[in-house]
C-alpha cells in the first residue's frame, strides 16, 4: 500500500475533472479570442466554468474572478500592483501582513521592502493565528493594504478573517487573503465576509496545476500584472488555458458542491489518525482542532527529527511534510512552530500529515502502524531518549548550533 | 543556474548508498553503560554534541583500555536527519581500534569521504555537507574529556568554512593575493560557503563566530589601509604621485602650492581663492576652484590668472591637471 498524505502541498486530479478537461486539447482546441468557429466553440465549456467558480465561492457577478498561472501569480499580482497603484502613484507606504504567510507574499513583500515600503510582519498567537484586534493596532493612515492567510498550509489554523474584513472595512483598507488552503476545505462565502482580494489554486482541491485564480471584489481597479493582449478584459493577458480552465472549474464544483458533507468525512478520518498518534508518549499537535481545516495535522514528536521522520514515512510508502528540513539554508526550525512559541526542542520535531477526500480508513489504519514503527525506531536512535549520562563536563549546556 | 538546476536534484537521491544503507540499519547505533566497560577494565567516555534545539544533537560513546589510550568500543545516540545517523555510525566505526590521539585526526572531511560509494562523488548534497561536521566536533569533545584538556586546543587554526574546512587565515591571504570582491568569488577560489552556507553571513543553519561577508568586508578595509598607508608613506617621502594620493592628500598638496606660488599674487590685487573639490574623470584631474574677493569678476580670472594657476598646479603636481572656476 502507499499512501499519500501530502494533500496541502498537491492533490491527485479527480479524475472526474480530466474527463472534462480531455476535449480541449486536441478536438476543441481553437484560441477563444479568434472570430471563428474554432475559437468560439470553447466558449460554453469557459463560461461554464466561470459561474462554477463564481458560485464555489458566491462571488456576486459586479466581482471579477480572473484566471491566473497559479495562486503565486495571484498574490504576486494584488501585492505588486497595490504597490503601484498606491504606494508608486499614490500616498500609501505600508502593508501588512503576517509573519506565517506562503512564501510567494512573504517574499514579495521582502522585495517591496526593498523598493522602500513599509512592512509589518504581524506575529500569531500560540494557536498559529493572527488575532483581528492584533490587525487594527497596525493599521495607519499609510496602510494600503492588509495580506492575511485565509487558512495555514502548515498547521490547518483558520484566520479570523471575517473579523479582519470587518476592520479593513471600518479603516478604509484594502483586504488581500490567501486562500489559497481554504477554498475547497472549508466554506468560503464572500457575501458573508469581506475581501476585496482572494487567491486561489486549483491543484489544491483536486484541480491540475498551473491555473489559479484572483478575486477582484467589484471589479476595483488593479494595474496588471501581465501586459499584453485583451484577454479576461485586459486584467491578464495570455491566450486562455482552456482545459486548465474547464478543469479548475469542474474541481472546484466538486470540492464545493457538498464541502460540508465531505469536510466531515474528512475530518472524521483525520481524527481518528490524530487520536492514534497523539497517544504516543511525548508528542503534541499545533492548534486547536475545531478551528483547523478538517484534513491537517502538524504533529510534533518529541527525539524524531522531522526529515528522519520522513525518511522512515517513505520507507513505508507514506508521503508527508516536514517544515523543519535540516538541510534548508535559511529555515532552521519550522518557522510557523517557532512563531506559535513552541519549545525550541519541538520545532525540528514536526511532521505534517494532511489528508483529502480519497483519503481511505485502511490508509488512516496502514499509516497509525507505519508511523509508530517509525518513531519506535527512530526514537531507539535517538540521542533524547539514550540512559546513560554523559561524562562530567560532556553535556551540552546549551544549543551549540544554532 | 543552468539547465541541470532547472528541476533541481532530488536531496535524497544524492545521497549514496552507504548512506542509506547506514540510516535503515545503523550498526553502532546504541549506548555502552558505565558499568560494563568497568566489568571490562576499561574506562567510558560519553560526549554530547549539539542538542535537539539546534535541530542536530549526537551523542558518542567511547570504551578506552587506559594502558594503550586505546578506543577498543564505541557507539553513538543520535537526533537527526539520515545524514546525520550515517555520518555518526561512520564516525564510530573510525574510531574503533584507534588511540585517542589518533582519533583526534579524524576531520569530518574523512566522515564524509568514508560515506562515499566511489571516490570521486560526493556521499551528500552540499547542503548536507555539514551534517558530518557535528561528527568531527563530538570527537574533539571526547577527546577533550579523556585527555582532561579543553577541546578547542585540538584545534589549531580557526575555521570559518567547516564544512570545506578553510581556515580564517587561509581566506584572508586568498581575498589579498586575489583581489577578491564578493563571497562567490571566494567560493570559486576556496569551497568556503560552498555547502551547508551557514558561514556565509548571519542566519543562516548554524550560528557562526565568523562569517564571510564580515571577513570581506574587513579583509578589504584592511588592503584600503594599507593601499592609504603607502600613499601616505610615498607623500611623506616626496616621492608618490598626484594620481595615486587620496583625496585628503591631493587637496592638502594643492592648497600647499597654492599657498606657496599662487596667492601672494591674488592678495597683492586685493583677491583670494579656494579650492573646492577635486574630481578625477578619464582624461583630466579636475580641480574646482572659488575666487573671493576682488579676483571674483576679474577680467583676468577667466584667462591670465586661470592659466598661471593650472600651469603652476600642471608643473608642480600633474600634467593631467584642469582648473576649473566655479
């Protein structure tokens, strides 16, 4: 058996979705920008998949959801082009955002802040959140924007979002959020909440890679990203992905349709796995687990470093996480485990485990077994757990590293 | 980059077989306990290294037969990656029937080497390099205990680069003699920063005593001195010329002459002058100048008096002199 327990960092396309995908590569294949039949014979399958994503997140049609390469793209572009818009060509200097953000807003920002913008990495609680009032003591007049994650791909954490949204309105400030790991987990209702920016990405929910998206909420200005032709109205440019699109579409309607049905089903699976590891001695897992995305799990074992971990994981066929790799140049310990203030001992001891629906029980039972085999082994290596005492003047003070 | 780098090797596919072979099945994995290696007759001696903080920590175990100074056992404990438990249960298999002394040789150069399926590639990827280095540290620890001295002692250099193991002295003599400007070009010359990357500058894997950003830095303040020195040594002696003496040298030597062939002149006409700065361009040295007082607006200032000053600066300091009023 393998198991593939990597769901946050990719999914297996549905295959319900390449179906739909298949006629628009090689039968339907003409640009939809041409006049003729060949160009316009993709236009249902492409407006189909407009009012799927439209609906997947109740966007009202006065919103534009433009179709990006991925959700990279998407934040890249908001985080940029706010740049120009109101810091460049306008009087703001300031964005905000948080300290557990992807990468692509981290660095980013780290690039802004180059370009001489102001940027407030906001801290997160010992739940791995940033707190709403947290947001409102940062926001000045200078504030242009406010970057937060919608869910943490790391830990699962669900932001307060809706109460952030509320404050961004009452400041006048516009509201990006990466949501990048909720779409398609867990609701995502954008009557019920404000954004003015979502990012999303189809290979998160089942979808093919290379096709995300940006919420653009009434279609407010945004300079864009990609200049070119006049495609999705000028907002990004580049022929249209159609079967990416169609896919993205039909993904994101099968994640969404039932999302609650299937989160429970999921969140049932991912309980009953948590229930088993967290049994073992000396182990404790990030946040609370109501307020997590029913499929994640980051897990620390106390004596396991978390790329040996890994490494025993794959060795059963089992692929998982770790944000505490130790060959990583610049990130010594699992950054998000640091930030939620976990003991330092724990923070290269973290293993994340995140499900989907194709998960199976009989997966959840082959990895429980699997996994404590695992820290049974690596434990019995393990220097924490060794009997004998060293020699006077042997121990370690303290981390002699770093 | 370049096309290999595109996808990027997969970390644990560089790995050698040894390796992975050693990380599933480690064979001296375990502990030795104080009271069997007295049953023995032998003396135990167990260091730590690291600590699970640091996200790294090993910890060595050696059974000594006091008569010969003799490792007759060892083993280790260890938290870490697979890299990490191979590189210790090499360690220990080269410790194995060594004296102490001769175990203190053994550098994680050595750790590495043994972990490599054929001699000319490399047991890790680069940035696993240094987890053999925590192997080479634990032994000096070890040895430090038996031998009741300090650990640092064995060592006599200080090593910026563990992983390549360059020394401080030997990077400082590479940036002079090279002329080096930035850390790429002292990893081209060295393998200094070529691995783990911890040595580079702050922040990095590991916390480091020196780092090469501050090494380049200082080492190229140090040849400004001595480049400044020299000039001034060579102004002192008369002998250095106007293009190579720094800016402070150049406006004292010129208000020097000034003061000594210009002004007199100026003042008898009720005028003065100051130089304002000096800028060296491709063709000319040029000296900005201000005229005060009666020579501001003189018919002359522009042309007699102009060239007399720059004839004068010309004659006495470089032909490349231009004199320009401001």
């Amino acid at each position: 058996m393998q198991v593939y327990l990597d769901n946050n960092a990719t999914t297996m396309v549905d295959p319900l979705v390449v179906q739909e995908m298949m006629p628009f590569f090689s039968e339907i294949y003409g640009n939809p920008n041409s006049l003729h039949k060949f160009g316009t014979a993709s236009h249902p399958a492409i407006s189909k998949a407009i009012d799927q994503v439209y609906t997947a997140i109740n966007a009202s049609d006065a919103d534009d959801i433009i179709f990006t390469s991925c959700a990279t793209e998407s934040n890249n572009w908001v985080l940029q082009s706010i740049f120009t818009d109101y810091i460049v060509n306008g009087d703001k200097n300031h964005i905000i955002t948080s300290e557990v953000e992807h990468p692509s807003v981290l660095s980013t920002c780290k690039f802004l802040e180059e370009q001489g913008v102001k940027v407030t990495y906001l801290p997160v609680n010992d739940q791995g959140i940033v707190e709403a009032e947290t947001v409102r003591g940062f926001i000045t007049e200078k504030t242009a924007l406010v970057s937060i994650m919608w869910a943490s791909n790391e830990t699962g954490m669900i932001f307060p979002i809706a109460e952030i949204g509320e404050i961004c309105k009452e400041k006048g400030v516009l509201f990006h959020s990466d949501a990048v790991q909720a779409v398609g987990k867990i609701r995502v209702d954008l009557q019920k909440v404000h954004v003015d920016f979502i990012s999303m990405s189809a290979h998160k929910f089942h979808g093919p890679k290379g096709i995300g998206a940006l919420y653009i909420k009434d279609s407010q200005a945004l300079t864009p990203l990609l200049h070119g032709g006049e495609h999705m109205g000028g907002r990004r440019s580049g022929t249209l992905n159609v079967p990416y699109i169609v896919g993205m579409g039909k993904a994101i309607e099968l994640a969404t349709e039932n999302i609650e049905i299937t989160g429970a089903k999921i969140r049932e699976k991912r309980d009953r796995l948590e229930d088993a590891l967290v049994e073992l001695s000396d182990t404790f897992v990030v946040g609370e687990r109501w307020n997590r995305t029913p499929n994640t799990i980051l897990i620390s074992i106390r004596g396991v470093e978390g790329e040996g971990m890994l490494w025993d994981l794959n060795n059963g066929q089992i692929g998982a996480s770790t944000g505490s790799a130790c060959a990583s140049e610049d990130l010594e310990a699992n950054t998000v485990m640091l930030a939620i203030g976990a003991d330092n001992e724990l923070a290269h001891t973290g293993i994340r485990l995140s499900l989907s629906r194709f998960t199976t029980d009989e997966e959840v039972d082959y990895t429980i077994n699997h996994f404590k085999e695992a820290v049974a082994r690596l434990r019995a290596i393990s220097s924490s757990f060794a009997k004998q005492q060293p020699t006077v003047g042997g121990e370690v003070q303290e981390c002699e590293l770093h | 980059m370049a096309k290999a780098d595109i996808l990027g090797e997969s970390l644990w596919d560089a790995y050698s077989d040894k390796v992975t072979t050693l990380m599933n099945n480690p064979l001296h994995q375990g502990e030795i306990f104080e009271a069997d290696a007295q049953a023995r007759g032998h003396k135990l001696i167990v260091a730590d290294f690291g600590a699970e903080s640091c996200g790294d920590a090993v910890r060595l175990y050696w059974e000594i037969d006091s008569k010969t100074d003799t490792i007759v056992n060892s083993k280790f404990k260890s938290f870490g990656c697979g890299t990490a438990i191979a590189s210790s249960d090499v360690m220990t298999e080269l410790c194995i029937g060594k004296t102490v002394k001769e175990a203190v040789k053994i550098t994680n150069i050595d750790v590495e080497m043994a972990l490599r399926d054929d001699p000319e590639t490399p047991a890790v990827p680069p940035q696993k390099m240094h987890c053999s280095v925590m192997a080479y540290d634990v032994i000096k620890k070890a040895a430090g205990l038996y031998m009741g001295v300090d650990s640092e002692s064995f060592e006599e250099e200080i090593i910026v680069c563990e992983c390549a193991r360059v020394s401080l002295k030997t990077l400082q003599e590479v940036i002079k003699l090279n002329d080096l400007t930035t850390i790429e070009q002292i990893t081209d010359y060295t393998k200094a920063g070529g691995f783990c990357k911890s040595c580079i500058k702050p922040g990095g894997h590991e916390e480091r005593e020196y780092y090469l950003v501050d090494i380049l830095r200082d080492t190229r303040r140090e040849m400004d001195e001595e480049k400044m020195k020299a000039a001034a040594d060579a102004s002192a002696s008369g002998e250095s010329k106007f293009e190579d003496m720094t800016l402070v040298q150049q406006i004292k030597a010129v208000d020097a002459i000034i003061d000594d062939s210009v002004r007199q002149f100026l003042v008898m006409d009720g005028g003065d002058m100051e130089v304002i700065d000096i800028k060296p361009t491709d063709e000319y040295i040029d000296i900005y100048i201000r005229y005060l007082g009666a020579c501001n607006g003189c018919a002359s200032s522009a042309t007699g008096t102009l060239y007399a000053i720059e004839s004068t600066l010309k004659e006495k300091l470089s032909s490349n002199i231009r004199v320009l009023p401001i």
